[in-house]
C-alpha cells in the first residue's frame, strides 16, 4: 500500500508526507527531491532554462518511473496535469488531496520566485489555484484540509486509512 499526497504548492505535501511516513513506519518518497536529483539542478533553474512544460515532462517521467510498496509520495503540485502520471499513482496508491485555501496559498508561499512553479508565466496565482483545485478533486480518492498543522493533516489521513 502507498499514499501519494497531491495539492497546490505550499500545502504541505512534504512535510505530512514525512510525519505520515513516520506514523505509518513507510518509506518517504518526495518527487520533486528526485526531480532535482537526477538533473542535477534545482526545479526554478529546469522552469529558467526550459520552460515549465518541460519540468511537466520530466516529473511524468519521474512519478511513472516509481515502484515501490509502503511508501508516502509527495508530488510536484502540477502532477495533476499529466492524466498517465495520475493512472499510475491510482494504481499505485490511495490518493490524498491536502486542500488548503487560495489566501493560505499565498501566505505559504511567500516570494515564489524559486519554487520552480510549472505554469505560464501569464497565468496568475488565482488562475492557477482555480484550474489545479478542480485536477486535484477529480484525481483524489481523499481530500483533507490542512488548515492546522502538518501533525494534524497526518493524523487525519492516517485514520482515514485505517
């Protein structure tokens, strides 16, 4: 059994997947770490160079390239628009959608200019918010506001599954 975590970036994906990993004694798995690390680069410097839809490609690359069994995944907050890389993780995994709102987004986020976001450089954070949310509720077999902490948010999907 494994458990992807979706969400926009700044929901916590990272930090309940690492408590959730704990609690559940399963490995950690967070792809945007491995994005990083097979091409050696951060995922602002791939956007810079490349553009964002080649990150897109890279992190379908990377989450359909993932076997394991146990595992807590946190995505990259643009997996969703990849529909192979959401049928593997559904295969895969029990899906979790960690929902925050548009004004937690924006606080967590602070300045976003190295996050490596995936989107058009046109696009606002509002039309982002609004375009993901509706990928993330389709996909997800659980949504959990994580509107508290990252120990909450944990706990809470960890009695759902049970």
């Amino acid at each position: 059994m494994n458990i992807s975590l979706i969400g926009l970036p700044s929901s916590g994906k990272s930090s309940v997947g690492v408590i959730l990993a704990k609690i559940m004694a399963f490995e950690f798995i967070d792809t945007d770490i491995l994005i990083q690390t097979k091409q050696n680069r951060t995922l602002q410097s791939i956007v810079d160079e490349f553009g964002y839809i080649k990150l897109r490609e890279i992190e379908e690359d990377v989450v359909l390239s993932l076997n394991c069994d146990n595992c807590v995944i946190a995505t990259g907050g643009s997996v969703v628009y990849s529909k192979k890389a959401m049928e593997h993780l559904r295969d895969i995994s029990t899906i979790v959608y960690l929902k925050i709102s548009f004004d937690e987004m924006i606080k967590r986020l602070g300045d976003y200019s190295r996050r490596g976001l995936a989107k058009p450089k046109n696009q606002t954070l509002n039309e982002l918010y609004n375009e993901r949310v509706a990928l993330y509720e389709k996909y997800a077999h659980f949504t959990v506001v994580n509107d508290k902490s990252a120990t909450d948010a944990a706990i809470k999907i960890y009695e759902l599954l049970k």
